[in-house]
C-alpha cells in the first residue's frame, strides 16, 4: 500500500510492522537509503503515506504512525535485506 508513496520520496522501504506496546498500537514503517536517513526523510514519507492509510483504513483500532530507519540492529528478514548487505560486516544472532 505505501511502497510507491515511500520510494517516490528517494528512500527505500526496508520493513513494515504493526505491534501493540502496552495498552497502544504501533504502524512502523522503516525507511533506508545508501548514505542514511534524515529526520527530513521520515517527515516527508509520513505525510505521502499518512493519507493513503487514512483512505484505505485497513486497521480497525487507533494507533500511532512511526517512520523511522532501521538503524545498526535492523533485521534482516527478506532476500532484499541480505543483498543488500553483500560485502558488508554483518553481526548475525540465532
């Protein structure tokens, strides 16, 4: 639902999760790019995609929206994730 509206604003879509923390809900969407993510970038990609969830209103509780970079920890968790890191020190926990 949000790839385009994210990759039009010059970053990749790393992840999306949707978690309760506590008695609140959380719709994170995790952003990257090659030289980092900017606090700019997360604003940018929260106001392309804050009306299209609104729109499409596929979640049937309130909750938070959060735009962030995956930072050092990110998970690997799809084929894109470890291409992505071919070449690079990867520190791996099972």
């Amino acid at each position: 639902l949000v790839r385009e509206a994210v990759e039009q604003q010059g970053v990749s879509l790393w992840d999306v999760r949707f978690v309760k923390e506590g008695a609140s809900h959380y719709l994170r969407i995790y952003i990257d790019r090659p030289d980092g993510v900017s606090i700019d970038d997360c604003t940018n990609v929260s106001h392309a995609v804050d009306p299209l969830l609104d729109e499409a209103d596929i979640i049937d509780c309130s909750y938070y929206l959060e735009v962030c970079s995956p930072g050092l920890s990110r998970e690997l968790t799809r084929d894109e994730h470890f291409v992505a890191m071919i070449s690079r020190n990867v520190r791996l926990r099972l």
